[in-house]
C-alpha cells in the first residue's frame, strides 16, 4: 500500500496549491472537496439524504444542493452544520477509501496526497494517514489572499476562518510545516519539491531491507 500523506491548512493558505503540486512530482492526489462537491451535484450520493432529513428547499431546480442557501443555514446554527456533515462525511471516507484503494492498486504513485480541509477539526484522520503536512501562514494573509481570490468582504472570511480549527490546533497535527507566508508560487513548488523528497527518502529508510 501507498504511504498517506495528509494536507491540511486554513482558507487561504495554499493547500490545494500544495496538494497540486505534489501531483506534478507522480503522487496521487484525493480531494476531499471535489469528493464532497461530487456528493451534492444533481444525482449525487448525498442529494436524496439531505432532501429527506434537512428538507427539499435545499435542492435547487437542478437537482444539486443550494449551497448558498446551505451554507447560510450551516453558519446560522451550528446544530443544523453537525446534521449535514452526519449526512455528507460518512460518503466522503467512503469515497477517499475508494480512491485510496483504486491509487494503492492501479496507479505507480510513490505518494497518495489526502487534501483535507477540516483535517485538524475530526480525530479520525489520525488512524488513517501515515503523516500529515500543515501549509501555514499568518491569519492576515489568509485573509488579504482570500479577499483578492474571492472578492469576499473580510467579516465573511472572518466567519469562515471562525467554523475552521484554529492555527495552533493544525500544527500539533503536524508532521511536516510548509510555511507559505511570503513565498512566490516558483518558490513554494521548490519548497514542496524538497519536502517530496524528504518524504520519499522517510518512507523508503523504513522499508525492511
């Protein structure tokens, strides 16, 4: 099996830059996002459920999930976002189980890459990867990235950040630090370069001779 190496960082802090660029040195990467997008498109895994325990006036005319409407009702009542990730997170560790497998069996990946955002807020992840990377900055680049990328105002970021584990309860789960604060998109593909191979020499020194 593929060691599993797990990427986590707040909103704004270059994760999924990182989690790519892990992709262009052959690892194999699985977006928790993207699986979860997946999940609450028309026809997804997760529509008939959320229809039926949340209400039908969350699925568009489309079929998928109103995520505007969704997102307000999750931030509003924080019972009401536990409802839906019950719902949403036992569909997505299926759905990273699967890939995980499929890459383990199928693919020549020397790495598979779990980018997760809400890796620091769930105990379970800890049993499931073999290390994990926290990509770290200061809060007010979070934010300054996050308003150019999005054109939020800075009190929904602040809301976003809010419902997100804090900085200090990332890097305790951190085995590695990428710390992308002032670093140029050149610099930081050197850097996760550098932490690659790291990684490839850490998992090969503990392989029986």
């Amino acid at each position: 099996m593929r060691p599993r190496i797990g990427i986590t960082g707040g909103i704004g802090s270059g994760k999924s830059t990182v989690a790519q660029s892990f992709a262009q040195w052959g690892c194999h990467v699985i977006d928790a996002d993207q699986i979860a997008r997946s999940l609450t498109l028309a026809g997804g895994a997760g529509i008939s459920p959320i229809a039926a325990q949340m209400g039908a006036h969350f699925i568009n005319a489309d079929g998928a999930l109103d995520r505007a409407q969704m997102r307000e009702a999750a931030f509003r009542d924080p019972a009401f976002k536990a409802q839906l990730e019950g719902i949403l997170h036992p569909l997505i560790r299926q759905h990273i189980d699967q890939q995980y497998q499929y890459a383990s069996s199928n693919t020549d990946a020397p790495l598979v890459i779990f980018d997760i955002p809400l890796l620091a807020e769930s105990s379970q992840w800890s049993a499931r990867l073999d290390q994990v990377i926290v990509v770290d900055c200061l809060e007010r680049t979070q934010i300054a990235r996050v308003q150019q990328r999005n054109q939020l105002p800075e009190s929904a970021i602040e809301a976003i950040m809010a419902q997100q584990a804090s900085r200090l309860q990332r890097l305790r789960k951190a085995d590695w630090v990428l710390w992308n604060e002032t670093l140029s998109l050149q610099a930081l593909g050197d850097e996760v370069f550098d932490l690659y191979n790291r990684l490839i020499a850490n998992f090969r020194s503990r392989q029986p001779h």
